[in-house]
C-alpha cells in the first residue's frame, strides 16, 4: 500500500462522489482520501501535503501559489467543471504538473432553474407565507402579493445562464433588458431583450439578475451607489458570484429597503460561518450555492474523477486537459 499514489479530494460537501460511476479499480491502484468538510490554512496542508493527485470538487478550497510550492510530490491537479475560480492554475503550469478538468454537466441548467426559484420564491415571499400556515397566523396578516408579469427582469450578463433566464422571463410575459461589459443592442435583441446602461437596468427593474463572470473589471459592481438607485420593491439575485456584490453594502442597503428584497446563492465565505451577520439581515433569501449542485451534474463530475484516475495510472492522455 506504500508506493501507491496518494489521491486527496477536497470539497465533496454533499458525500455525493461515490454514489456515482465505479470506483473499484482507482481504490485498488491508489491510495484515495475524500474530505467532506472545508479545510483551510494549516488543516488544508496537512491533508494535501503528501498527495501526488489532488482534486477539487468546484471551487470550494483556494489553492495559491505558496501551497503548490510546499507540494513537492505532486504530479497531477484537477478540478471538476470547466473553470476554478481560486486554483492558481499559472503556479501548476510553471512546474509542469498537468492539469485535468471534467466535463461540467447541466449545471448551467440548473442554476437557471435556482435562479428562478429564488426570484419567485422572494417576490411571493414564500417563506413568510409558509410561517403563517404553519403558525396558524394565515388569517391575521394574510400578505397581498405583487407579480411579475409585466415587470421589468434585468439581466447582467446574456451568457447561457442569462439568456436561459431571460427566456424564462419572456414566458413569465416581463419585459428583458440587458446589460454586461461587451453588450450590444443585436446581443440582446437575439434573447428578445433591449441593451440598456447599467443605471437605467439598475433603476428600472423590478428583478436584477447577476450572470456575469467575476474579474477585476466587475468585482463589486454592485457596490452602495449601485444599490441606492435600485427600486424599493426590486429583488437582486445572485447565482454567479459573490465578488459582483459588495456584501457588506448589500447589508445596509437591505436594511435601508433598497432594493426591497435580495436573494442570494453565493458568499464570500462558504459554507456561511456560523455568525456571519447575512445569517440575519432582513428581506434576505439565502440558499447554500446549490447552483450547480444537483444528480446530473455530479455524476458527469464524479466519472470525470475515474476516468482521469483511470488514464493516469494507465499512464495514457488524460481525457479532459485544462485549457488555461
């Protein structure tokens, strides 16, 4: 069992990699450690510091440059999805350790369907209503609801999530409009949307959607102006990111009623700790990033996992390479 190649997977939240493809010929060739809980700092090194194969469930655990040079054994790092937003990928490639991926799975379709079941579930305020069943209060503060059909839905970002939102949107009869860093009007007249500037989606909008990608150019983008002029009964949402937002604005701005409502599936800190103060700040739906997070999805993660397994202890072409 000694010279078997150690193999450490992080981020495996859910328990979920083993329900899925066969793993029998991987455990008899290496030597496989799966963590299920975050790790971080010291606890993070001693897991990996042995490893020869690491692999990261999403982008759940930060990998920087200072830890792949305390990594002298390894020979091989992958990731499942198509893009890890905290690997310092530049630091792997500068010593030559290959770098797999895995096929990403539908998770663009269900973060479509997440992002939908926030944006209703917080403008029908479904969890209050739910209390006031369970709390047998129903006849004394029965809520009047607004709706969403003939509303304005702004989407930032007409990517494939934002444009599978919008579609979506377009079913609910409200009206789209878009707005991202390299929009055009014929970009989104393709989605039946009209391309307007980030103040007048911001102003307008009764949904505020985030779908863009997270970079320097958009960290915060969404910082206190940007909150002050939204409408006191808009929804802002966010499947992306968490660096799109300034959370500590969307605090005060939540607490100042503008915008009314925020729904949100991404932090900076996940899982949430335990007295962040977003656990209690009002008119906030929060969900535990389960964007991408579903059956599908993690069975084309988990046989991505042993197929690369596979071929690297076959010493054949791993079948997913990273292209940087």
């Amino acid at each position: 069992m000694a010279n078997l190649p150690n193999v450490v997977i992080l981020g495996d939240y859910e328990r979920a990699l083993r329900r899925f493809s066969s793993w029998t010929k991987v455990d008899q060739l290496c030597q496989i450690a799966i963590h299920h809980e975050p790790l971080f700092g010291e606890a993070l090194y001693e897991a990996v510091k042995d490893a020869d194969v690491i692999v990261l469930v999403r982008d759940r655990t930060p990998i920087n440059e200072a830890l792949i040079a305390r990594l002298p054994k390894l020979k091989l790092f992958m990731f499942t999805g198509k893009r890890n937003g905290t690997l310092d990928a530049s630091a792997l490639i500068s010593r030559n350790i290959p770098i797999a991926c895995t096929p990403g799975g539908p998770s663009k379709e269900t973060t479509t369907e997440l992002t939908w079941a926030l944006i209703l579930g917080a403008s029908k305020q479904l969890l209050t209503q739910h209390h006031l069943v369970r709390s047998g209060s129903w006849r004394d503060d029965l809520s009047v609801l607004p709706m969403l059909s003939g509303e304005r839905l702004g989407i930032i970002g007409l990517g494939s999530i934002g444009s599978s939102v919008a579609r979506v949107g377009k079913a609910f009869g409200m009206e789209l409009v878009a707005w991202s860093p390299n929009m055009t009007a014929e970009r989104a007249a393709a989605q039946d949307a009209k391309s307007v500037s980030l103040e007048e989606l911001l102003k307008t909008s009764k949904v505020v959607s985030l779908h863009l990608v997270a970079g320097p150019n958009t960290k915060e983008l969404i910082g206190a102006e940007a909150l002050a002029i939204m409408r006191p009964d808009a929804v802002l949402v966010n499947t992306s990111r968490s660096a799109l937002i300034d959370t500590r604005a969307l605090q005060d701005a939540l607490a100042a009623g503008r915008p009314g409502q925020a729904a949100i599936d991404v932090f900076d800190t996940e899982p949430l700790p335990s007295n962040d103060v977003l656990r209690n700040t009002p008119n906030l739906l929060t969900t535990p990033h389960l964007g991408f997070v579903a059956e599908p999805v993690f069975a084309m993660f988990s046989k991505g996992i042993v197929d690369t397994l596979e071929a690297w202890i076959d010493q054949k072409p791993i079948p997913h390479p990273f292209e940087p």
